[in-house]
C-alpha cells in the first residue's frame, strides 16, 4: 500500500495528517455506526404496547434477521478474509461462547420488575453476543480505513475519507439497524423503558468504535484474526436464533391459533429475506 511513517506523521491513501487525527476519524466513524443501533428501537416509541399476535411476529422478524445476517451476512465476509478453517474454527468458537455464556446465566434473576413471559436470560445473552458481535464490525471499519489501494478519497464534512471506509461505515451502519431492533424486542418485553433500551442498544455497538481504531493501528497483524472473529459472530448469532429467539417466539404463541406457528414464520420470512436484500445491496455497493 506504500505507507510512509515518522515520527509525527503517516500519509495514507491520498491523504496526510498527524496519527493522533487519523484515529480520532475513524473513531467518529466507529461510533457513528454504534449509534445506528440505537435507530432500531424507534418502532417502539411509536408501538405503545406490544399484543400477543405482534410479539410472535417481532420474534420471528428478529429470529429472520439473525439468521440471515450470520449466515449470509457475516459467514460471507469471513470466508473473503480467510481460509474456511479460519471460519469454521470460530463459528465453532461462538456457538461455545453462547453455550457456557447460557449455563453460567441459567440461575441468574434481575431484580423485582414487571412480570413477563420473556425469560431473564435471553435478555442477558442478547445484549451480551450484540455486543461481542460489534467488535468483528469495529474491525472491519479500522481496516477500511487501511487497505486503500488506489482508491479515490470521497470529502465528508471537510475530511477526505478512503471511499472503502465511506462504503463500510454506510454498510455496518445499516446492518446494525436490525440489530438494534433484535435487542429491542426481549427488552421491551421484559417491560424496560424505550429510552433506557435506546441506551443498552447503543451500549452493544461500543466496541465498534474502540475495534475500529484498534483494527486501524494494528491491521498488518489482523487478517486471519478478522475471519476467525466474522465467524465467531456468525456462530454466536446463530446460536442466539435457533436456541434463544426461537424457542421464547414459539413460548409467546402459545394462546394463539395454530400456537402462533403462521405468525413466527410470516415474521421470519420478512426479516431474513428482508435482511438478505440489504447485505446484497451493500455488496453491490462495495463494487463500486
């Protein structure tokens, strides 16, 4: 890439400024993406309370998601970063992250709240794996910023910024919208306010800023590391979905007609297709 370092200054891509500068900027774009989270809780200010029917449909909209961002989202960025191993090493890991993270929670109760059917721990768990998922995101952001190649600068807010980064802080921003919707659902469940689930929500993106600067300053050592951790999210989310999101959609239909079965699968099929659409216009994108 022909990068220059002194002491005082790096020159990257088309640009030159102070290191200090370059990891402030793409800690903005870090955080900026974290913050989309919390977008994915404004349904519910507008959505008072959540019926029966509606509920089973959000689990299964949630349950669509995550499926559709891990294998397709994330299982395909991994397999461009690394070799299958790599992936299935840590997808295999992630699975096993949620498992013991789900055994060493399985007695654990929040204290005296409103009562609701959603189980303790599947509150715990989503904002736990949404918020080692954002690390591998904060990376991939960072090294946006450092494979340059030839690529044109793109001038946001003043700043020219690699048009690489422009595209993965669009992609990762969008992508962590349903994200934020996926944390909402069992929160707003479980009878939190919206504005504290605004905050958890965007609590879970944090590490994408801090894995932003730090993909950045340490990227000639991360590639492997990249895939291994695309995939660990990918096995974490899917865990999640099958073993977590699934099930409490299935336990909340239980009084409807036919349990609830048409109303988890309407709300799964949107979600993953729906899901599908954007990780194949953001790809469509990155050829730009």
């Amino acid at each position: 890439m022909g990068t220059e370092i002194d002491h005082e200054t790096r020159t990257v891509g088309l640009s030159s400024m102070t290191l200090a500068t370059e990891l402030s900027i793409v800690f903005v774009v870090g955080l900026v993406t974290a913050l989309a989270t919390g977008v994915g809780v404004a349904p519910f200010f507008v959505v008072r309370q959540i019926a029966d029917r509606w509920l089973v449909v959000l689990w299964g909209l949630a349950l669509g998601i995550l499926l559709s961002a891990s294998l397709f989202g994330l299982v395909g960025e991994a397999l461009t970063e690394g070799a299958i191993s790599h992936v299935l090493v840590g997808t295999a890991v992630g699975v096993a992250f949620v498992f013991l993270s789900d055994r060493l929670v399985s007695g654990y109760e929040f204290a005296p709240h409103s009562v609701s059917a959603v189980d303790p721990r599947t509150v715990v768990l989503t904002v736990a794996v949404m918020t080692i998922h954002s690390i591998p995101e904060g990376i991939a952001v960072g090294v946006s910023f450092v494979d340059l190649g030839s690529d044109p600068g793109v001038t946001v807010a003043g700043v020219e910024l690699p048009a690489l980064a422009v595209f993965v802080g669009i992609t990762i921003s969008i992508l962590n919208v349903p994200e934020g919707l996926a944390i909402a659902i069992p929160l707003i469940a479980y009878g939190m306010s919206r504005w504290k689930v605004v905050g958890w929500a965007v609590f879970s993106g944090l590490p994408q800023p801090i894995g932003a600067v730090a993909a950045y300053y340490f990227v000639s050592t991360l590639e492997g590391v990249l895939a291994v951790s695309f995939g660990f999210a990918a096995g974490a989310l899917f865990y999640l979905a099958v073993v977590e999101f699934l099930p409490a959609g299935l336990e909340a239909g239980r009084s409807l007609p036919r349990r609830g079965h048409p109303e988890l699968f309407s709300g799964a099929t949107v979600g993953f297709v729906a899901t599908l659409v954007i990780v194949a216009a953001v790809e469509g994108l990155g050829t730009v």
